[in-house]
C-alpha cells in the first residue's frame, strides 16, 4: 500500500539534471508513452505470474481431475501420483479445489477492481475538476470510507446477506468494491487538480471546449498509468479481502475457492496437525498472484516517479572504468575516459 | 576550523604576499585553480560530454562570473569541480585546485570523502538558486546554522545561537527569525538566509548558482548591492553562475561564457562588455538588456543551444554564427590569450587567418 | 490545529457513519436476518433474550424508525451494546475482556513493524544500487502474503515442528490471569510469533514506502546542500529521513483499517482470546449483536490510532498545510 503512494503527486525531472535540457514542456505529456511502460524483468515476470493464473482461472474446472467436493478418497494422504497435492482430512482431492478455487477467487478480485477503480475516477475526477462544494463532499466521503476498517464492516454487512447470496461472486465483489475506491480516488483527485491547471488545459478551457470533453480528452488520458496502478491496487485488496471473508466463514463455506479452501484447513487444524499440502497450495497461490500485481505496479511505479528507475549508469560500464557499483552523493566519480 | 571564524574582515586574507586592497586583475593570489576540467555524463562511448576541458581560476576577493545559455554546462561545471554533482555525472579528467588558508593546496578531484567534507563549507560553500528547495523543509532556520557550526567548530550551543543571530543580522533579518521555519520567510529573506548560511564559516570560496534568478527585480537587485557589499567587507573569493550576462557586467570582476561545455571567452567585466570579441558574446549581450546605461539595439541569437547529444561539429556555435566559415565546421577554436590584452577567446575570427569583423574588433 | 480539528472532524463523522450503519443494516436488509435467527434459536434462549434481540434490531416493534434510532443512541450511550447469542453474556463485558488483549498484541507489534520498516527503508533508499537491493523482491512476496497464512505457515513450522514457541492461547492455561511475574513472562512469550507474524506480514511495505520516499528525497536539492555543507553522513541521511518519513505516517492512517483487518485474523490462526477470535465465534454464530459490537470497538480503536498518527505527524511537520 505504501510502496504507490509516493505516486500521488507526479515528478518533476530533478533540478539540477535539468541543466541537461533534454526536455523541453510536452504539450500532453506522457500521453503517448503510456502503454511503454519500462521493460524490466519486474514488469514481464508480473505479467507472466498474472498471466498463468488467469489461463488457470479459465481452466481449472475443466482440468481438475476429480470433483472437488467429493469425500471418496482417503483422508490426509501426502501428495504422490494420484493426488498431486495430497487429500483433504475430510477426504478431498487438494489440486481439484485449487484449481477450481482459482476462478471466483480471481472473479471477485477482478469485479471489485473494475468497480472500485470505475468509482474511484469518477469520484477523484470529479471532485478535483469541479472543485468547490463538490469537492469538499467526495473528499469528505473518500476519507470516511478510508477511516472505516473494511473487513469488519464486509464481515457485518456479508452476515447479513442471505446464504444464496453469500456465494454470489458478482455481488460479493461488488460489495468489496463499496469500501475499496476511496484510496484510488484520493490519489486521483490530487493528480487531476494539478492537471487542471496546466497549459494545456488551460488552453482547451480558452477555447471553449466542453467540461466533459476537457475531462476525458485531456484530463483522463494522463491520469492512465495512475488508473492501472489504482486498478492493480484495488485487485490486490479485494482478493486479499474476498480470501479473508471466505476464511472466516461469510462466504459460502461449500463453495470452493482459496480462502475457504483454508477455512476447512483451519478448522481442521491442518497447520498443528502438520498437513502442510492442504494450505500451502491455495497460500503461495495468493500471494503469487499478489507478487505478480505488486511487480506490474513496480513498473508503474517507476514510469510514474522516473527517480525510482535505476540511474543512467549501468553496472557493466561502472566495472570497466572500476567505479564502486553505488552512487555515492557528494562524491562524483573521477574517471579517466578516452576522448 | 572553529579558529577560522574571525569576525573582523581586514584578517580575512592572511597569506603574506596578498595585499589588503584588491589590485588589478591576475594580481591576487589564486584560491581555486580548474584546470582542463572535462565532465560527462553517463560512461563509455555513449557518454555526454557536458563539460569540455574548462579552464578557470578563481583569485581572492574576485568576483568571477559564469555565463551561459541553460544547457551550456555551467551549472555542471561548478558541480563537477565541488564533486557534488549527482549520477550520472562523472568527472572525466583535470584538476581543481584548492589553495587552503594554510597548508598545501588540494585537488578537489583526488580528495577523499573525509577530506572534501572537512573543506566543504568552510573553504568553499554554495548558494543554490531556489532557496525553498535547498533549505530543509523541517527545520527551523536557526537549526541550518546549528549543524553547519556543529559540524566545523567547537563552539558552545550559547555561541553558536549568537553567531547565527549575527550571521542573519548581517544579511539585514532580525536574529528572531532563526525560530522561523523556511515557508515562513519570503523568497527574498530565504535567499538572503542562504547568503548568510554560506559565509557562515568566512569560507574563501562561495559558489552562486543562479542566486537571484527566482526573485523579483527589485529584490534581486538588493540582493546584488548587498553581496558587493558583503565581498567588500569579508573578502571572500565569488564564482557567480547565471544565463543573466548585464547582470554579471555589474557585479562581476571577470567574466567567463560558457557554449555547449566549452570557454568561449574570458575577459574583465568592463572589457568584455565594451568590445566583446567571441561572436556568441555578442549575440548574447545583445538579448538582454542592461540594468543601467544605454540599450544596444535588441537582436538576439538566431537558432537554440545545441542537445548535449548531437553538438555540431568543429565549433559548436558555427550553426548559429554570422560570421561561420569553412573551417569552422571543422575545427574546433582553442581559448586563445589574444595577445597583450589579457583576455581569451575560442574563436578562428582572432587567430590573424581571417579579417575581424567590426563589431568584434577591439573598440 | 485547524488541520488537527479537521481531522477530528472526519473521525467524528466517521464514527456516526459507522453507528447509523450498524443501526440501519439489519432493518433494511432483503430477507429480513434477524427474523430468520430468531427463528433460528427459538427454544435454545430465553424469552427475555428474544424480546432484546427484537427490540434491538427493530424485529416487531410498532415504532417509528426515528423514535427506534434514539433509543439506539440512548443504548449505545450507556455502553448497552445488546446480548451475545453464543456466549449468554452482555456484548460489553465479552469485549471488555477482549480488547486488551488485541490492542496489546496489534498495537504493539504494528508500532514495531512500522519502526522497523522505516529504519530498513531508510538504508535501503540511502544505499540503493547495492547487493540490499534484493531485499525488494522478498519483501513484495511477503507483502502480497495474507496475514493469516503467514502465521499458518509459523505456527506449522516453528511451533508444531520445531517447537520453538508455545502453539496455541495466550498465556499457558495453567497460570491464572494476574499481575504477577509468571503470568506477564507466559503472556509475552505466547504474544511472540503472532507478533512475528504480523510484524514480517506488514514491515515489507513500510520498507517498500520508505525506501521509495528515501529515493526520492535524496534528489532534493536540501539533502545535496546537507553534503555540501560537509555535514556528517549520519546527519545527511537524518535530514532526508526526516523528511521521507512524513508520507509513511501519514499512510499510517490510511494503512491502518488495513492492517488491523489482517492482523484480527492472525488471532485465528493462534486461537489468540482477542477481538479477531471472537469474530469468529460471531459468524459462525451469526451472533449479531456481537458482531456489530465488535465492528463499533474496532472501529473507534482505528480512529483513535488515526488520530495519534495525525499528532504524530503534526508534530513532525511544521508546514501544516491543508491536506491535498
């Protein structure tokens, strides 16, 4: 959560590397770099961690071997060739219910995204475009809904739902959404009113472009890289939450998915009774997807803030003038290099 | 160094063979000497050269000023000398010598971290242009003097707050405001608080980077009055950087332009505002106005500063000078001294080969 | 202090919002809950229970919605916080009990982390471009892993297996509950690996936020001036730190609903007698009145905690600005 937050007011190039002069005012700047981002080894291995599971997640049904729910094998055995990851205490196959268990997990992690990052925009955007009263009431309503402890008032709300409700992954990730947008449309609201007054903005407002258009052809374009951030954000809280709702036991408890997945483990006692195969699986999946979204947001991270990309001087040529591997403020290297 | 902090100015230069009263140029001693100083930035063949074999020297109680374009290396230059510059700047050759109070002199560039720190500040200090970037945000005024005094002497918390009190006095702030945080003071007072920071320790050397350029006309030229005033009476040595050549013209004892990382002319104040030689200085000269006196006719340079990246060959001005001609397209000028006027110029139209167009010939 | 009334401000509506949720929840939900539980426990509970739990969540009464909200604030005045289904006892006095033991546990093992993960950060961004840089993969994985599994994983490992540490409560059972030495050892030794857990689970992104802060500060001009100045290393780094470090508390605040909400599960996992486990007992139950009463007290244990951040950093940061 915090590793994103120095994101929240976009970087000028440092003071004194300005001296360079390599760049000159973009007229809108960053628009046509958005889907460049930096192609480090963080961002492709996030998106091929992200990737997998989302092949999993369409799959996964089809795959497993045997019906997840089904109590017809021995219980507890240790994974061998029959049960890759081993059975249940109560009997089950453990690979069958992680791999069904991927799709709503990844279902309620996805729609609560979209929706939080939806509301998020249109709440930050507006109130930082419109400013005024308008501003002062969303904020007002994003810092309240900051305030409240999610999962507690999740909990509250989900125990009230009726039992059919409660495997509903739709609904579920909706109401996950309810209390997960404030964060992102905090973020947004302060980015669009530094856009706001901006030349270019400026200039549109001149010639009598209309508010919406101002706001969607000039304002939203350069919020993109914020958004995906926020949208990778709000992925990670609402599976985080919808894996921890189900491992309490407010969701459906019948339904399989990673965090009730580790309800039964739990409730079984899997973890004193050292049947490591029953809750490691859904565990490392979690936190593999959770890895993958957070290196995706390293990548964001970096093109938002360019002070957090690795200076210009690599480690191949550092070697080859003998140069410490490490910048070291306040004392410029001396190198004798041929000219 | 607490024994350096000597109240009275008269003492401010002790070395034997300067005398108390300015003489005229190249008669006092040097306190920094750069010498064929080359910054790049970044390593290996794609490196930018940002600063090409600069030749400097810095004499007691001078006034010597750096002008140039934005892009032109001289910020880079000053910060490469001083070692400050950040990553992915490197000092690509040459020596900086420093001529301490006492002791040998020291070349900045093979000096030790342990050293440098011991001379930073009370040999050589700096003024940066923005004066809200450069003081912390979270302190209060008085703890920036504080640390400077506890880092290099020995005095008393009592004396250091009394020092810090005359310190801000001299630069005309009331000794309450060093309860003040940053934000609280205008930009004039921060600058000026800057001024006070920086001859906190009577270094020999202050380096200027754009001090004035964030503040208004009225404040910058208080400021300038009270800088000559301050160099009058404690006698430190001034390199001056700004893009602002009249304003230089004023304050300077000397004056060096700078073009795409190079010298292209170093002359007297006085002169190299009556007969510049260097066409670039011309052009340059003849975009901004002068504070006081007659106003030349306004024309400007035609064209940009070169992109470090792709600097013209032979001279880096060529693109842009009236007066280009074939072979400066392929050669680069060396900073030639023209002979007994004790000025130089990097430039082929002085090297005898070829006529001197009027402008550029000795009024 | 008009920043610091502000924030008080937004606590203060914060906290009325979560009220008049916690009211308006049961009465208007679609299927009518509660009418459903009574249904459910008729018979197992006296009928006295029954008429509160009917005239706390508005089931049958002839009252206006409005007359029903004073009498609710009228309760919650008197700290009446209704009846636990499961445990037969006043909601009060269950979380009486219970809450020291969270804000014991919570509490002090999120100050650590947060101090912990500041110092890390702090080096890492001062000292980037070393071998520490691959600190930051490991973290992200530990930051991405649920608290709950974490502890799974610790408990398995370093109590069931190894037995390095005590495996389930919160003080060994056969000590009774009391100010003395014996008692205070049991309890710290017992606190110590769901400590760990929430500590390992949630430092990764104070080290994360910090480091990155540190990076950035570093490129101000006044950590520059610092080196200029020929300040020691150990004073430039304090006056990038300093700086950095107000952005980590002000996402103290923010994180905080976060944190809580991750570390109550870890009590769990180690069957810890705090407000986490109790949750439990309430879903399970579908113990309503506990279940509201918990969501109350942990959310005003949230805002306070906010609220002593926001000090915190007013304190730290003279620029008191209007928040952006």
């Amino acid at each position: 959560m915090a590793s994103t937050t120095a994101a929240a007011a976009p970087q000028l190039p440092g003071t004194l590397e300005g001296q360079l002069g390599k760049s000159p005012a973009r007229r809108r700047p960053r628009r046509r770099r958005v889907l460049a981002l930096p192609r480090s080894g963080k961002v492709v291995l996030g998106l091929v961690i992200l990737g997998a599971f989302v092949v999993l997640a369409i799959v996964g049904p089809y795959v497993a071997p045997y019906n997840p729910s089904s109590t017809n094998f021995t219980p507890g055995l240790h994974p061998d060739a029959a049960h890759w990851f081993g059975t249940t205490l109560l009997g089950q196959d453990v690979l069958s219910q992680v791999l069904v268990g991927a799709r709503p997990t990844l279902v309620v992690g996805f729609v609560a995204g979209a929706i939080a990052t939806g509301l998020s925009m249109v709440i930050g955007v507006t109130a930082g475009y419109i400013g005024g009263a308008t501003d002062e009431g969303l904020s007002l309503a994003s810092n309240v809904f900051l305030a409240i402890p999610g999962l507690p008032l999740l909990i509250v709300i989900d125990t009230y739902l009726p039992q059919g409700a409660r495997s509903n992954t739709i609904l579920i990730g909706a109401v996950i959404a309810l209390t997960g947008w404030a964060w992102g449309a905090r973020v947004l609201r302060a980015l669009t009113l530094s856009l706001r007054n901006r030349d270019f903005v400026e200039a549109s407002r001149i010639i009598g472009e209309s508010r919406w258009r101002i706001i969607f052809v000039e304002v939203v374009p350069n919020l993109l890289a914020v958004l995906a951030s926020s949208f990778l954000f709000t992925l990670l809280y609402s599976i985080g939450t919808y894996v921890a709702l189900a491992y309490i036991g407010v969701t459906d408890t019948a339904q399989w998915n990673w965090g009730s997945m580790l309800y039964w483990a739990q409730a079984n006692n899997a973890a004193t009774g050292n049947q490591w195969w029953w809750f490691l699986p859904p565990g490392l999946c979690i936190a593999l997807v959770g890895m993958g979204l957070a290196l995706l947001n390293f990548g964001i991270d970096e093109f938002i803030n360019p002070r957090l990309r690795a200076a210009g001087v690599t480690g191949r040529s550092r070697r080859k003038v003998k140069l410490s591997n490490r910048p070291r403020l306040g004392l410029t290297p001396v190198v004798e290099a041929p000219r | 160094m607490s024994d350096s902090l000597r109240p009275a100015p008269a003492a401010a230069d002790p070395s034997p063979n300067a005398s108390p009263q300015p003489l005229s140029e190249g008669a006092e001693e040097p306190v920094l000497e750069i010498r064929r100083l080359s910054i790049d930035y970044g390593l290996g063949p794609g490196a930018l050269h940002a600063v090409v074999a600069a030749d400097l020297t810095l004499r007691r109680r001078q006034v010597l000023g750096l002008a140039g374009e934005s892009g032109s290396g001289k910020s880079t230059l000053a910060y490469g000398a001083t070692r400050l510059l950040r990553e992915p700047g490197v000092v690509a050759g040459g020596e900086v010598l420093l001529n301490p109070r006492e002791g040998a002199p020291t070349d900045l560039l093979a000096a030790s971290e342990r050293q440098l720190r011991a001379i930073r500040w009370s040999e050589i200090s700096m003024v940066l242009q923005s004066a809200l970037n450069a003081l912390n945000p979270v302190v209060r005024i008085g703890k920036e003097f504080d640390d400077i005094l506890r880092a290099h002497s020995r005095l008393s918390r009592k004396a250091r707050r009394r020092r810090a009190g005359e310190l801000l006095e001299m630069v005309g702030i009331h000794p309450s405001r060093l309860s003040d945080h940053p934000h609280q003071l205008s930009g004039g007072q921060r600058q000026r608080v800057m001024i006070a920071l920086a001859l906190a320790l009577e270094p020999q050397v202050v380096i200027m980077d754009e001090p004035t350029t964030a503040l208004d006309v009225v404040t910058q030229r208080e400021i300038i009055e009270e800088l000559i005033e301050l160099r009058d009476r404690l006698g430190f040595a001034l390199l001056f950087i700004t893009h602002d050549l009249s304003l230089l013209i004023e304050l300077a004892d000397e004056i060096a332009v700078m073009y795409a990382g190079r010298i292209v002319e170093r002359a007297p104040a006085e002169e190299l505002y009556r007969s510049p030689r260097h066409p670039y200085t011309y052009g340059l000269l003849h975009s901004f106005p002068p504070l006081h006196g007659e106003v030349p006719p306004m024309t400007g340079i035609p064209g940009s500063p070169p992109d470090l990246a792709s600097i013209p060959a032979g001279c880096a001005f060529h693109p842009r000078c009236p007066y280009a001609m074939d072979r400066c397209t392929r050669a680069v000028p060396a900073l030639d001294l023209l002979e007994g006027q004790g000025r130089q110029v990097a430039c082929f139209l002085h090297d005898g080969q070829a006529a001197v167009p009027s402008e550029l010939a000795l009024s | 202090m008009t920043t610091l009334a502000r924030r008080l401000g937004v606590y203060l509506l914060t906290a009325w919002v979560a009220i008049t949720v916690n009211f308006l929840l049961p009465r208007m939900m679609p299927g009518n809950p509660v009418r459903i539980l009574i249904g459910k426990i008729h018979g197992r509970v006296t009928p006295q229970m029954v008429r509160a739990i009917e005239e706390q969540f508005g089931v049958g009464l002839h009252q206006g919605l409005w007359s029903q909200y004073l009498h609710y604030w009228d309760q919650l005045f008197h700290l009446n916080l209704g009846v636990s289904i499961a445990l037969s006892a006043p909601v009060s006095s269950v979380l009486k009990q219970t809450v020291p033991w969270t804000v014991g546990l919570i509490g002090a093992s999120t100050v650590l982390s947060f101090l912990l993960g500041t110092f890390v950060g702090t080096y890492l961004g001062w000292r980037r471009g070393t071998v520490f840089d691959a600190v930051l993969p490991v973290a992200t994985f530990f930051q991405a892993v649920p608290y709950f599994f974490f502890g799974t994983v610790l408990l398995l490992v370093f109590a069931s297996h190894l037995r390095w540490f005590p495996e389930l409560g919160a003080y060994n059972e056969a000590l009774t509950p009391h100010w003395h030495w014996a008692f205070v050892a049991s309890v710290l030794r017992y606190g110590q690996l769901p400590a760990i857990t929430v500590i390992v689970s949630s430092v990764a992104g104070w080290i994360m936020g910090m480091r990155n802060m540190m990076v950035t500060t570093v490129a101000e001009d006044f950590v520059l001036m610092a080196v200029a100045k020929g300040l020691p290393k150990r004073k430039v780094v304090a006056y990038a730190a300093r700086n950095a470090v107000l952005p980590s508390i002000s996402n103290f605040s923010l994180a905080m609903g976060l944190l809580v909400s991750g570390a109550l599960l870890v009590e769990l996992v180690f069957n810890y007698p705090g407000v986490g486990d109790l949750l439990l007992t309430a879903v399970q139950n579908e113990d309503y009145p506990l279940l509201q009463g918990i969501f109350l007290v942990i959310t005003f244990t949230v805002l306070s905690a906010n609220l002593i951040a926001d000090v915190v950093y007013m304190a730290l940061d003279p620029r008191i600005r209007r928040e952006a």
